[in-house]
C-alpha cells in the first residue's frame, strides 16, 4: 500500500501506543482457548465442505457419482459429531451459562468463547461489539455525518451474532418487537437486521463479562 504502510510501521505504532497506556489490560490466553479457536475453525471448514458435497451429489444424475460422494459426506457428518462432543466439553469446562442463552449452542458458544478469549481485556462493550465488526462505523464529510456499515472487526464473531439474532427474532418478543420498531422508523429490514446484531453483542458481551468476574478460576 505504499513505503508507509508496512508490519515495521504497525509494530512500531502499536509499541508505542502500548508505551503511552501503562494502564491497558495484559493480553493473556488460555490452553483452552487456544484449542477452541483450532476446532471451531476446523469445524467451520468441515461445513463448508460437507455443503457442497451435499449440493453436488443432489445436482447428480449418476447413480456411481453420487455413490462416490456418499462415503465421504457420511465421514464428514460423523466428523462434525466428533468436533461438537469434544467442543462441548471445553464449553462445560470454560463457561457452560452460556448454552442457557437464547440462541446459543454448543458450537455457537464455542465460537464466542474462542474468539473473545476474556472478556474482561475489553475496555467496554461498544470497544466489544467494534471488535466483532458489529457497531456502525461513523464517517464525516465537511459538516456532514453518517454512520455506515462497518465491514472490519472478526468478521467470525459477527457471522456468529448474526445467526444468533436471526433464532431470537423466531422466539424472542423482545427481538421482534425491536425490530418492528427500527423498520417503522425507515430503516430497511437489513438495516434494522444489523442494528439487532449490534444489540445481541452487547448484550452477550454483558453476560460474559459478568460470568467471567463471577468465575475467575475458569
């Protein structure tokens, strides 16, 4: 991107922010974390995969191809049973409150789990839901300022928020009233969709935190 823009530059630039804020939190990581974030990726990958299996032995007309294909989808399925034992066992070990949320299960809270770490290195849950790539970035022109989607942060948390808010607004009153209320007021539905995103990470956030300061041990 040009002779100003290298890892040099943002090592240094990062040195010297850490330099002039003695008071940040120190990043830490746990064993558990770190596997998490491994199967739950590995997971997704799988997926993907097992989807497009799925689709190219249903588009076959050949009874042989689609014979070649079915080993391999059944190996998938049961690998994919496999990786959501062994995440279960870690969410139980890490923070099990996290399955009696509406909206998530094991691979979703997972999935949160791996890609927050702790909680508590966060400064608040809007610095939080920017992270996830949740919260409206802000942009100005002349006198002029709007909000527009941002299209940065992990963009794996925000998948996750996503899916989340889509099983509340199925069976949360709440979910649905506010997103009633959003498209009234003349954001389209996608708008209104990605306000209710930003509302579910703050409000899972929250219950992290909380969970974290009430279980240091885990």
């Amino acid at each position: 991107r040009g002779r100003t823009k290298s890892d040099e530059v943002d090592a240094e630039n990062i040195a010297r922010a850490a330099l002039a804020n003695p008071k940040l939190v120190a990043f830490t990581t746990h064993a558990n974390v770190e596997e998490l974030k491994t199967l739950t990726r590995t997971r997704a990958l799988l997926s993907q995969q097992l989807t497009v299996l799925r689709l190219s032995c249903a588009s076959l007309t050949l009874d042989k191809a689609q014979q070649a294909l079915e080993p391999v989808i059944a190996l998938i399925e049961q690998q994919l049973k496999d990786l959501d034992k062994a995440l279960n066992i870690l969410v139980q070990q890490l923070m099990p409150e996290l399955l009696d949320e509406l909206g998530i299960g094991v691979v979703h809270a997972a999935t949160l789990l791996a890609e927050t770490g702790d909680p508590r290195t966060f400064r608040s849950q809007h610095s939080f839901a920017m992270f996830a790539g949740c919260a409206p970035v802000e942009r100005s022109s002349g006198g002029q300022r709007r909000q527009q989607l941002n299209t940065g942060g992990n963009r794996i948390l925000n998948k996750t928020f996503h899916m989340i808010g889509l099983v509340r607004l199925r069976f949360d009153e709440a979910s649905k009233a506010y997103l009633t209320k959003k498209t009234r007021a003349g954001k389209t539905t996608r708008a209104a969709l990605r306000c209710l995103k930003t509302v579910v990470a703050r409000d899972v956030f929250r219950f992290m935190l909380a969970n974290a300061q009430q279980h240091p041990e885990r």
